[in-house]
C-alpha cells in the first residue's frame, strides 16, 4: 500500500509537471488568514467565559471557523494548481474531508483554552492542530480523480507535517507571549499576528504537501479547455461554501456574545440588588426633579416609609414640614449636598424627626439630565452616645471634684510637675490647686526627706519592669507643719511613639489607717497571746473528756441490747442520744481547735461524687420527710463521676450545711445543687426556704459561737460551730464559701472546693480468687472483646486462643483439649448456644472429658439463661467484663477455692430487690416501711412503666424525674431499682440491656406490693402504734403546759402516729416549733378527744 502512496524514484519523461495561478494561490493564504483571525476571536472569548455553556459554544464556533477555512483555502489552492490533464473531484470524499480539520481544531482548542495552560500542553495542542491540517489536506487530495497517479514524495510528505505542527505551536505561542506584553486596547494586533501564524501554518503545510505530490502519467493530456470548466465550476462551489462556513461561525460568535453578555447583565443586576439590600446605609434614586425612583430596605428601617409608598413623590416628603414650605425639591436644591454628607433632621413616618448624614452623587445618564443617588446614614445611636459621653464627662468631672482622694496627673521629673490636680487637694497639702499647677508650690518640695528617695526608686523600678501601675505608701508636710501619710497610686501614660509622657493617679490621706494600724499590731500581739491559750484549753478538754464519753457511749450500747423494760429501754435510748450529741458537739470543738492550730491534716482519696451526693441526702432525707420538707439534690450533667480529694471533709461540710438548713426550715424545702465551676473547681449550692438570716449577721454565721440570731439556741439548739468549721475546712481544701440571705425567707450557702477530675476507679471485692494457669478458648465475633479478655487473662498467666464465630470455635475445641470456654451467645452465622452443643455432641461421641463452658452475654433475661443452660454452658457471666466476677465465676466452676483477703478500699455487696433490714433500720419497723412501699410505688409506677417504653436519649426533664425516682429508691431500700436508675442517669437512655432488667424489677415489685397491701394497711394501724400513740398525748400536753419543747417527745408521738392523724400531728410539731402553743393546744386538744 505505501509502494503506491510514496513515490520514491518515478521516471521523468512520465512526471507532469502543474503551474499555479498567483492570484488564487494569493486568495487561499488570505483566506486562511482570515479564518485563523475569526478563530483567534473566539478562542478569546472562550478564555473570557471558563466553565460554561459560552466556552463550549465559542470552542466549536472557532472550530468551525478554522475547519472552513483549512478547507477553503485547501481547495481554492488545488484551484490555482493547473495540471495538463483533466482533473475532478468526488464530492462525498470532498465535503467529509473538512471533518478531521474540525475535530483537531476543536481538541487542539479545548486544549489551548484551559487556564494556566503548560508549555507540554500547547506542544500537544499543535500536534493536534496540525495532524488535523495534514489530514484534512491529503484526505481531500485523495478526492481528486484524475488520469496519471498521484504519489508523495516520502520527505516532503513528512516535512509538510513538521511544518504544520511548527507553524501551528508558533502561531499558539505567539499569541501566547504577545498577551503578557499587549494591552487590551491592542488586542486585535494580538489576533492578526496569531492569525498570520496560523494562516502561514495552513498554507505552508498545503503548498509543502503539493511539493510532496508526484504526478505520474500514464495517458494522454486532455485539452485545457475542460479542465478550466471544472475549475470554474468548482471555484463556485467553494466560494459558496466558504460564504456559508464564516456565516455560520458569525453566526455562532454572536449567540455567544449574546449569551455571555446577556449573562453579565443578569449577573451585574444581581450583584447591585444584593448590594441594595446588604447596604448599611438607606439608597435612594432621585431625578433632576427631587422625585423617588427606588429606595433599597434600609429606607423603611430608618423613615419607616416602605418603598412603594415612596415612589413618584418627591424627596420632600422626608424632610420636616417647616422645611418643606420654604425650599423647592429639584435638582438646584440637591446640588448642594453632592461629594459632601451634610447632618440633617429628618422626618420619620410616624411623625418624629430622626438625625441622618445626608450624601447625594450624581449619575450621569444618556438623555436624561440630572439623576442622583442619595445615601442616609441613621445617626440616631451616635448622637445617644454623644450625648451618653456628655453626660458621663459631667458625672466623672462631679464625682473628680467630690471624692474623697485627690485626682493628678503629672511629668517624671525631680519636682513631680503638676499638669492637673483636683481641688480637694487643699485639703491634703494645705495648698491650692492653682499654686501646683501654675508651679507655685512643687509637690516634691512636701515629701518628708527620708522618703523622697524611696518614691523614684519604686516609679523608676516600676517602668524597669514594664510594669503599667505602681503604688507606694509615703509621709508629707502639711502647710500646716504637721506630717501625713499619703497612698500614692499612679498610672503610667505613653504617646503614640512608645514613650512615657506622665502618670495619672490618684492621693489618698491614709493617716487615720496608719494610726488604726499601730493599735491594731498591738491589740493582735495581745489576742494572739490569749487564743493560743483558748485554743490550748479546749483541745486538751476536748481529749479529756472523750474519754469518759466513749465509756459512757460503748456501755449504753451495751444495755439497749440486753433485756430491759420498757422504761429502762426508753431512758437508756435517751441516754445514747444525749451522748452523741455531746460527742458531735465535742467533735466539732477539738475540729474547730484543730483548724485554728493548724494541725487538721486533710486525707485525700478517689471517691464517685454522686455515690458521696446521694448518700449525704439519704441522710437527711428521713428528718426532712418528718418535717414535711422537699429535700432534693441536683446534679450538672457537666458534672464529672470521679474525683481525688479529701471526701471525708467534703461530706463533713455537707452534713453540717445540710443539717442547718433543714433545722432551720419549718415548711418548703431544701435543695443541695452541684455543678462544675472554674477550671478545677466544684460549686455546691445549699438553699433553703427556712427563716433566713438578718443582713448585719450574715457576715458573723461564720465566726465561732455565732448564730443568726440570739434565740437560736433556745429554739433550735446547737453551738454555732457548723458554719465555722465548715468554713476551715473549705478554706484548709482550697475553696471559698460565702452565703445569702434574705430574713423570713431562706438562705443560701455557696461554697467552692478543687477537686482533681480522675478515670473511673475499681472498686475493690472482698473476695480475693487464685487462679492456677489455665488453658481457656475464647469466642466472640467482636474482637475488641476478645482483646480486652485476652489482655486480662493472660495478665493472670492463663494461655489464651481466640476464635471469631462459633464454626472456628468448635473446630478449635475439636482440635484441641481447653480447660475452659469463653463463649458469646450472640455471633453471626453459628450462635454460642449452637457451638456449645456442637462441642458437647462431638465430646460424647469421642468419649472425651468435658470442657466446661461460660456464657458470656450483654443480656440479662432470664430465657437467655435458660437457653444456655439447656445448651450446656456451665455458668452464665455478663458483660461488660468485671474481671473480678468473671474471675470469681471461672473459679467457681471449675470448683477452685476461694480465700477471702482484708481489703483497704471498700466492700461491695450483691444488689438485692429489697433490703429488708437496711428498710427496717431506716424506717422504724417492717409495716411502716411497707406502707411508704406502697406509696411508693402507686404514685410512681406509671412513670417507671414509662422510662421502660421510652425510645432514644432522654431530655432534662425526664433525667431530673430519674434522678428523683432513684433517691427515693434509695431511702426505701430498693438494691436493685436505684443501681438501674443510676445506670439509666448515666447512659441518658434505655438500651436493650437495661429494658430488660427493668421488665424483671417492675414484675418483682408488683408482687411485693400486690401481696403486701392488706399487710401494709393492717400495720399501718395496728394496736401497738395506737396503743403508743395514746401513751404519748399525755406526755406532749404536759410538755405544752410546762410551755417547753422537747424534740424527743414529738418525734415519738410523729412516729406512732396512725396515717389517719399524720397531718394534724405534723401541723402540732409545726406550731411548737414556732413557739405558737396556744394552737398547739388546740389541735392536741382535738386529737385526745378523737376516739384513735
């Protein structure tokens, strides 16, 4: 094929020879120079629009534009070759040979357009181009159908390319360069010279190629004359089609030029809308006739006039109506405000007048003369604040002249040069303030000469230090020859350069402080001296005296557990009482001793602030039920769980705090709030609504033997010790405690201690399991479990294989004996209960020993343990892990001993549903316990039901019900419910897991109290608490007639008291507590006649 395409060695009688005609020759590189030119046009606007439909629609544009004129100047040029030989076209070949130079225009282009073209891209660009150009130009002389064959020479062929590609990569860098270099405004030599580049690209590769052509005849020549028919023929036909071509790419170039412009028209309409509503100043339009063409939003906002009530009317109608009458509105009137923003008053549409700074500029338009755009800027805040700054100079020149010390400003100089000092000065110096100033007198000259020196050694020393302030304590000379002591406390002021211009400051007459200073140094030498031998005296009395009190506590102890009547039983109990109360008191003197001594040593621990919260609460939370208090505790969800500090001492602070606050409450509430405070710090908040404290005692609370009043001891009891040694303590931790009150209406103690954020803490068991080295397989699809028991286990010398599912783990226990399994119950594809049975059948079947295997699971349901028990699995362990039970449970199965070791953390004990005998110990007996029991739970049952059905995380309010629901738990003994809520509060939400522990406890308790009712109501009034009850009566009216009130005898009377008369009970504790006794005697008075 390519012996007859290139022609190596013709013969040359048999080559034909052709002339060309100058003329067409001529038009075909104008032609092509042309089209590169219109092609250059649209390449720039396809540069000019990246990233759009216009860049693509001006690429094929300059595509076609170039396509057609590679093509037209290709056949005009084989029109102004002439060969003696009649010479035709096929015109399928003709017209199909126009699409190579339009696809490698269009890619060379898409190249070429790109941003930030490389050089390597623009290379490739022109390999395109011009393999397009070579392409187009022998495919079309492929077309020509003529008598002798047409061959290429071999190098001329390959140099017509070179030359394409050449010139092409020239023409595109050219135009490149000469971008950098050329302004817009030259832009189209730009276009001419790239368009000569690329015509010549065109051109050279065309005639190159016509050298390449080798004619070779075989025939006779026709006659000339019919080849210059076809010539014209087909001259017309390219004509026609090159007029059609630069049409359709005008065509083209104007669609895009009307796209992008109508483009940037929307986009610059956009733009200016976005700017009038964003503006922070109001916009209007106004012709040479002061009429409103457009006003933006902010126009409304500072005039309150909205936009279409202001179109047509003239600019008058913003102005005050005085003005309106004597100025006419047009463009003469506007004139003024151009290029300067004049302040104006103007009128709002509700009538008041509003300050603006008013700029007009014009714009000028085709035939339209005398359009303006006017910017109102609402000075309105400005003049309040110069008005505020007015204002406050005035106060700050009244109160400079009126207070107490004296105002300076002076230079750093050896005389303290006074720039300004206030008048008051008169009184400190004896001199007035104009002598100062108008240097008269030199402040220097009055400073006491052993004290000059000292007071520019502490300015100069200040400056040194870079520090912004000093003070300095110094003597000086009064006019009247008497010395004072002057507080100097200045202020250094610098200039914009860095440099210290002077101090500003202010003189303070201090002689009376100095004076009070010396007696003061004296009278503490003197208390000092006699504390030290107080607090001597009650640390040793404290020492002594415990000593008996424990005998007297321990035997007492003794006797109420032996047999006693009835009477001795009650004064023994009497006795135990009276002794620890005196023991707390005696506790509270050697602490106070102690703390002013500073010998109480603080010993710091990890400890959960919610477990030491809720048991301070429990505490308290019988006595306040019996007060008909709401005691409450809440907690910050910001709170962290585990802190290190001193918790004995905190819970002390809290004990006596809470204590106050409930002895002195006789109705309402209390309320203990606990949050995280500044950095490492925890705020804890007390309030009550009890009978407060007067304003001139709040600040003694604090002081030892001190009591918001003087009737507080005989009322509540009590030393006043509480708050003192509350206070140390805080203060011995770190912390701050301060506290407000209003008088009848509560109080409320704050205090503040740093505690050490840590990571949760294990709890220590009781039981301590030794474990011999064992060989355990472990099976879980999760592997972060498989992980962590690994880790723990292999920490006790066990050896450990893990397997992924239930398939691996029997392949595993069939390959190898284990001394134990560890198998989850829930894993994808074989489950633990499948594996197990699989393991069990295979070890039957083989006669081997079996391999005891342990249940491991998040689940807690009772048919879950009955499915591993039917499978064979020996134990059943929870998760997440403890390593302790699960420790303790291998050691179990396995039937290893277990050695119980002392411990110094603490003892856990298994949760319980009740604990019966913590319930009777807080309650005072098994029927009383019930009957809250019951309470309990009818009034609380829903919203536990509740929080069971509950879906997803709960919001504060349901949390701050859990919380609740939890506390009471805890003081009725429920083991069980208040570990659940605990963990519900902590988790914030109700999974699957704990769903079903709760489905197990809401059962149980419905038992309980479903068997208990008939036994609580018969309790509840049974004939011993009635018997007590009436006992009691007699005791309580005697009590009132003696006009004392004995605590003891109440809380007896409280305790015995059938449901029936709880109320009127607690109304009659109330009263007594109020000193009220002729009510008191009242209502006992209609309990002894009421038939109990």
């Amino acid at each position: 094929m390519l012996n007859t395409f290139f022609v190596t060695d013709p013969a040359p009688e048999l080559l034909l020879n052709g002339t060309y005609d100058a003329t067409l020759v001529a038009l075909s590189v104008l032609v092509a120079v042309i089209a590169s030119f219109f092609t250059l046009i649209q390449i720039d606007f396809a540069e000019q629009n990246q990233n759009s439909r216009i860049n693509r629609l001006a690429k094929f544009g300059g595509a076609v534009a170039m396509a057609g004129g590679i093509w037209s100047m290709h056949f005009i040029g084989m029109l102004a070759f002439s060969l003696c030989v009649e010479v035709d076209y096929d015109p399928w070949l003709t017209a199909a040979s126009i699409f190579p130079a339009f696809l490698g225009c269009w890619a060379a282009f898409d190249l070429i357009t790109r941003a930030n073209a490389t050089l390597a891209v623009k290379g490739l660009a022109a390999v395109i181009l011009g393999a397009g150009i070579g392409t187009m130009h022998y495919s079309g002389m492929e077309a020509m159908q003529l008598g002798p064959m047409l061959g290429y020479d071999p190098a001329l062929f390959g140099l017509s390319i070179v030359v394409a590609v050449s010139l092409a990569f020239i023409a595109i860098q050219t135009r490149s360069k000469l971008r950098d270099y050329v302004s817009d405004n030259n832009i189209s030599v730009v276009r001419w010279l790239g368009a000569l580049a690329l015509g010549a690209s065109v051109s050279g590769m065309h005639y190159t190629g016509m050298q390449a052509a080798k004619f070779v005849s075989d025939s006779p020549v026709i006659s000339q004359e019919m080849q210059d028919q076809h010539t014209q023929s087909l001259a017309l036909f390219i004509a026609a089609v090159s007029m059609i071509i630069s049409a359709l790419s005008a065509l083209i170039h104007t669609a895009s030029k009307y796209r992008s412009v109508a483009a940037d028209k929307a986009a610059n309409e956009s733009r200016l809308a976005a700017i009038l509503e964003t503006a922070v100043d109001g916009i209007i339009t106004i012709n040479g006739d002061g009429i409103i063409k457009s006003c933006n939003p902010l126009v409304e906002r500072i005039l309150g006039w909205p936009e279409r009530e202001t179109l047509g009317r003239n600019v008058a109608v913003f102005l005050p109506k005085e003005t309106q009458t004597k100025v006419s509105f047009d463009s003469a009137y506007l004139e003024q405000f151009k290029g300067v923003g004049r302040e104006i008053k103007a009128l709002h549409k509700q009538g008041h007048l509003v300050p603006i700074r008013l700029g007009i500029g014009e714009v000028e338009l085709k035939d339209q003369s005398g359009f303006y755009v006017g910017f109102i800027t609402d000075l309105t805040a400005q003049k309040q604040m110069e008005k505020a700054l007015i204002e406050q100079e005035t106060r700050y020149r009244t109160l400079l002249n009126n207070m107490p010390g004296v105002a300076f400003r002076c230079r750093i100089d050896s005389e303290w040069t006074m720039s300004f000092v206030s008048p008051i000065v008169e009184q400190l110096t004896g001199y007035r303030a104009e002598e100062f100033m108008s240097g008269q007198v030199h402040f220097a000259s009055l400073i006491i000469e052993d004290d000059k020196s000292l007071t520019h050694d502490v300015v100069e020393q200040a400056l040194q230090c870079g520090k912004a302030s000093y003070s300095q304590e110094y003597r000086i000379l009064h006019k009247s020859g008497h010395t004072k002591w002057v507080l100097d406390k200045g202020s250094f002021e610098y200039d914009q350069a860095g440099k210290v211009e002077g101090i500003a400051g202010v003189l303070l007459d201090i002689s009376e402080r100095k004076n009070m200073e010396d007696e003061l140094r004296t009278a503490k030498s003197v208390a000092e001296s006699a504390a030290a031998s107080k607090q001597a005296f009650l640390a040793n009395m404290s020492h002594e005296i415990r000593t008996p009190m424990n005998a007297i506590l321990g035997f007492s102890e003794v006797l109420r557990e032996s047999e006693l009547k009835q009477d001795q039983s009650k004064h023994v109990n009497t006795i135990l009482t009276s002794a620890k109360a005196l023991l707390h008191l005696l506790n509270d003197i050697l602490d106070s001793a102690k703390l002013d001594q500073g010998k109480l040593d603080l010993i710091e621990n990890d400890f959960c602030i919610s477990e030491l919260l809720d048991n301070v609460v429990s505490t308290f939370w019988y006595q306040a039920k019996k007060k008909g208090l709401k005691l409450e505790l809440t907690m910050s969800h910001s709170l962290h769980q585990t802190y290190h500090g001193a918790s004995d001492r905190l819970r002390q602070v809290l004990v006596n705090l809470l204590g106050n606050a409930i002895k002195f409450t006789a109705q309402g509430g209390v309320e203990l709030s606990v949050e995280s405070y500044q950095d490492d710090y925890v705020l804890f908040k007390i309030a009550d609504t009890g009978i407060g404290i007067a304003n001139d005692r709040l600040d003694s609370i604090f002081n030892p033997f001190e009591q918001a009043d003087e009737s507080m001891s005989r009322r509540f009891g009590g030393t006043g010790l509480g708050t003192t040694i509350s206070r140390q303590l805080v203060e011995l931790m770190g912390g701050k405690i301060w506290a407000h009150s209003e008088l009848g209406k509560g109080s409320t103690f704050y205090f503040t201690v740093p505690l050490k954020k840590i990571a949760a803490f294990t709890i220590a068991q009781d039981v301590h399991v030794e474990l011999p080295p064992l060989n355990i397989l472990v099976a879980d699809d999760i592997q972060q479990n498989t992980e962590l028991l690994s880790l723990l286990l292999e920490k006790q010398g066990h050896s450990i294989e893990v397997a992924g599912d239930g398939l691996e783990a029997i392949e595993k226990a069939k390959a190898q004996q284990y001394d134990l399994i560890l198998m989850d119950i829930h894993m994808p594809g074989c489950d633990g209960l499948e594996a197990t049975r699989a393991i069990k059948a295979y070890e039957r079947e083989n006669r081997q020993q079996e391999t005891p295997v342990i249940a491991l699971t998040a689940s807690v349901l009772g048919e879950d343990r009955a499915a591993a028990k039917a499978a064979g699995m020996a134990a059943f362990a929870s998760k997440p892990v403890v390593i302790e039970d699960l420790t303790r449970t291998i050691a179990e199965t396995l039937n290893i001993n277990i050695t119980h070791t002392a411990i110094e953390v603490r003892q856990t004990s298994n949760k319980q549903l009740i604990n019966r005998a913590r319930a009777i110990n807080l309650w005072g007996s098994e029927a009383r316990f019930l009957k809250e029991l019951a309470r309990f739970w009818d009034g609380k049952r829903e919203e536990v039901v509740a929080l069971f059905a509950h879906e997803g995380q709960f919001t504060n309010d349901v949390l701050q019900s859990i919380h609740t629901i939890k506390g009471v738990a805890g003081n009725l003994a429920l083991e069980t419910l208040f570990a659940l809520l605990e963990q519900i509060e902590r988790k914030k939400e109700v999974d699957e897991r704990l769903r079903a522990k709760m489905a197990l406890i809401i059962e149980k308790l419905d038992d309980v109290v479903g068997l208990s009712d008939e036994e609580v109501v018969t309790n509840a009034l049974s004939e011993g608490d009635v018997f007590l009850f009436k006992q009691n009566l007699p005791q309580v009216k005697e009590m009132i007639d003696e006009a004392q009130v004995e605590d003891d005898v109440l809380d007896a009377l409280l305790e015995s008291a059938p449901l029936t008369y709880r109320s009127q009970v607690e109304a009659l504790k109330h009263a007594l507590d109020d000193f009220e006794f002729e009510r008191a005697e009242e209502i006992l008075a209609q309990l002894m006649s009421t038939d109990v």
